[in-house]
C-alpha cells in the first residue's frame, strides 16, 4: 500500500499495469457488438427443405416458424407418420442452421465457457 493508501500504483490500476477503466470501456463494448451480432441474427431467415422439397420451412433468426410449404403429393391419408416426420425433419434442421450461424458469429467474441 502507498503512503496515502490504496492501491498500488494509483487509482484505478492492477499489478502488471492493467487499468479498470480502459476493461469496462473495452467489457461495454464487446457487450454492444454482441447484442448487435444477436439482433443481426435475429434478422435473418433461414430455410430448410427436406424430401426432394416436398416439405419446406422458413425460420427466423429467433428460432419461430414463419412458413411451411407442403407439396400436395407427400400427403397421404394412409402414411400421416412419414409427413410428420419430414415436419420434424425440416423445422428442426432450420433451427440447427439458426444454432449454427448464431455460434458461428458469437464464437468470434472468445469468451471462455460462452458458448
């Protein structure tokens, strides 16, 4: 401690010459470019189709359905479980495409144990 008290090296200031102004400045930021990257994906559609296109959908950058297209000759009464599962399919791998791009655009942040 110096004669006066307090830290070491003066206000504000950490052994090895670190300065906590210029890390909140720096922490603040970071934190705008990521709900700016966020709001970026967030923006974006993202489209998936599955069967040859028999079934298609389109999902937003927050992860919600905006729009199914179902081709007429993948509906049949006798077999509604391979319909349903190309639904599945297909919503769920627009949101993996979602997933993917949003840590894709955050990873470049490196923040450990983020993502």
């Amino acid at each position: 401690m110096s004669k006066r008290g307090g830290f070491p090296g003066g206000m504000g200031g950490f052994p090895g010459g670190m300065n906590i102004n210029k890390l909140m400045k720096e922490a603040k930021k970071m934190q705008a470019d990521m709900e700016k990257t966020q709001e970026e994906i967030s923006a974006r559609d993202f489209e998936n189709s599955v069967g040859g296109g028999a079934v298609y959908v389109k999902v937003n950058g927050n992860r919600e359905l905006k729009e199914i297209k179902i081709k007429p000759e993948v509906v049949d009464p006798e077999d509604i479980e391979t319909l349903q599962d190309l639904i599945l399919t297909c919503v769920n791998g627009a949101i993996n495409k979602v997933d993917n791009a949003t840590a894709e655009s955050m990873g470049k942040f490196n923040i450990p144990g983020f993502m």
